[in-house]
C-alpha cells in the first residue's frame, strides 16, 4: 500500500444555513476571504500536500464548485486579448495543471461520515486526506496543516486528525478526543465522541477540519450507525478504528479559522488583510479607529 497522500476530499455538500440569505445562490464554499474562496484555500493546502487528485462530494444543486475548477473560455480570451497576464494566471492556476478534480455526488444529506463514504470508488486502497473549507487553517509561508500531518504516517501509524483547545462550553460542536492526558504534539488517541455536551466531555481538545485517514475507515463507515444528530458521524468510524490501529490527534502549526461562523469569517478576513503588503496599513488604521 502506497503512504503518499495522493487524494484529498472536500465535503462540500451542505447548505451553509449560517450564512442566508447570501447562500440561497453562493455555495458556502465560495464565500471570499479577500479575493479568493474559501475552497480555494483548501485546495490550495491540499497541493501543498502533495496531492494530485482531489474529490469534491457535493450536491445536485452546487454547479460553482465545479464551474470554479472549470476552464472559463470567454474570461480567459477576454483578459488574453486586452494583456491583462497577470489576471489570467490567476484564473487559469486556481488547480495546477496536474492535479485533477473528480467530482462526487452525496444523493442524501446523511451525515459526514456519509459524505466520505461517497469518495470511496475514487480513494482505492490507499491513505487519503480529507479538509473541511469552514475551517480555514493559515501557517503563512510555512508548511500547511495537511502536509505537516500527512509526515505523520508510518507503519504504526494509520491516520491523524487536527485538533485543538476549544472552550468547554463549546465542546458540543466538535469531535471530542481523549488522549489520556498525553498534551504532546501528535499524542494517540484514546477516545474520541461527536459533539458531547460540556458535562460529559472527555476532554477539550476538539477536531478542526482536516483528517489523514487510510482505506480502512470505508469499511467501518459502510457499518457505521447514525450518531449525534441522526448523522452518520465520521468520528464513530474513527472510534471503531481507534480499536485496531494508531491515530494521533495533532497540535498543527498555524492559526484556524471557523469560517463556518461570521466572526470566523471577519476575523480571516483581517488577518489576510494585515499580511497583505497593500491592505496591512489602512486594515491597521481602520480597526484602530474603531477601537
Ligand atoms: C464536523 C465534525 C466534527 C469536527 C468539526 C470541525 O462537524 O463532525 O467532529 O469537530 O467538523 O469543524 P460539523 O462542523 O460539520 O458539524
């Protein structure tokens, strides 16, 4: 079985209800944080991984993910005949010329765990990365979280998951992992529960968006029960699979941003804008003024 971290899914099937009434016809997904999308900031972090395939599982009624990726015949010869180059990079370069995009369709909305399921005729038997766009993970020039997890793998090691402190009082939103303590970097996992209320928590060290996963957790999802929220939870087949083999839960380098929140998005939106060389003095300015 190869180790390499070839393929990535991005579950982008949902409906984005936080951000009505913009997402009636703006897959959440597609919102910007400055110039780009937030799928664009996944993908972006997938490459950087090293993939070269990436699986989009969406729905029925999300063209714009696909028309993003797409070739744009009519803006590329626009922007070619009045010289504008550097535009036209942007919009050609969004997936480098290697990487292919494979799109996937969730018929149901049963959960995430069914969402990766979906993936499964593409993946084949190999480890595979999976990258949530709401969270929005930023290391800068430096290595992005999904290639700093994917050198996480070896023989004793089948997988990894994102994590990091939350609030207890925000722990119902999350995977809850227990790592019996360990407060290391890349610590085992012991345990890990769905969105568990503050009381019963293990811990709170929660699961942010991004996950290295081998072959196996196919086989677990295709027995996996609905969970929390009548789902078909990702993290009960990561439980089932805590049983057989070792996964760690990782203290990535960088910053995450829940950009499935409006404050998430603001706050992305300004730290963007203050590494920007054009946009940092006037952002500066401007939040000064307000404070
Ligand atoms: C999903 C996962 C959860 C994880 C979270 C990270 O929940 O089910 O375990 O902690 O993403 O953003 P969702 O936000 O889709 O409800």
């Amino acid at each position: 079985m190869s180790q390499r971290l070839r393929k990535v899914v991005f579950p982008v099937a949902g409906l984005g209800t936080r951000f009505l009434p913009a997402t009636k016809v703006v897959a959440k997904e597609m919102l910007p944080v400055l110039d780009k999308p937030l799928i664009q900031y996944a993908v972006d972090e997938a490459v950087d991984a090293g993939a070269d395939t990436l699986i989009f599982v969406t729905n029925r009624y999300k063209h714009a993910i696909a028309d993003y990726f797409d070739k744009a015949y009519e803006l590329e010869a626009k922007l070619a005949q009045s010289g504008k180059n550097d535009l036209l990079a942007l919009v050609q370069n969004t997936v480098p010329k290697h990487v292919r995009c494979v799109f996937v369709t969730q018929a149901e909305a049963l959960g995430l765990g069914h969402a990766v399921l979906c993936a499964k005729p593409v993946i084949g038997d190999e480890p595979f990365g999976v990258v949530l766009p709401d969270d929005l993970i930023w290391n800068g020039s430096g290595a992005g979280a999904l290639r700093q997890m994917s050198a996480l793998l070896h023989a004793n090691v089948v997988g990894a998951v994102a994590v990091e402190e939350v609030p207890r009082d925000q722990t119902n939103k999350y995977g809850i992992v227990d790592t019996g303590g360990d407060g290391g970097r890349a610590a085992r996992m012991k345990h890990v529960v769905e969105k568990p209320k503050p009381e019963v928590a293990p811990s709170n060290l929660a699961i942010v968006g991004r996950y290295v996963l081998p072959p196996r957790i196919f086989e677990l999802l295709e027995t996996t029960k609905p969970g929390a929220g009548g789902e078909i939870q990702l993290t009960d087949a990561i439980q089932a699979l805590l049983g057989e083999r070792n996964v760690l839960a990782y203290r990535f380098d960088g910053t995450r941003y829940d950009c499935g929140s409006k404050l998430g998005l603001v706050k992305a939106t300004l730290a963007m804008a203050l590494e920007d060389p054009a946009l940092a003095g006037p952002t500066r300015e401007f939040m000064a003024s307000h404070s």
